[in-house]
C-alpha cells in the first residue's frame, strides 16, 4: 500500500509539476501514518 501512494505522489509530480516533489511526498507519507494510528486505535474509516 506504501509502494502504491508514493507511486500516486510521483504522478501528480508530471500533472502538478510545481507543487514541490518533497512536499508531494510528505503529503502521501502522512496519508500511511493517519491510517497506522487509526488502525491502531480502533478507528478506521
């Protein structure tokens, strides 16, 4: 799943190209980590 949103991030690169690629990335890796804490603690969506 990881593989799949950072591969999202690099296409939205060629359509947005000036977004900056590093706030792309932090963007999809943030999108994983709010799914961890909510699996963790019982309150996915």
């Amino acid at each position: 799943m990881v593989t799949g949103h950072y591969g999202l991030g690099s296409i939205l690169k060629r359509v947005e190209p000036e977004i900056p690629f590093g706030r792309l990335m932090i963007g999809v890796a943030l999108s994983d980590i709010l799914l961890g804490w909510a699996l963790l603690f019982h309150r996915e969506p």
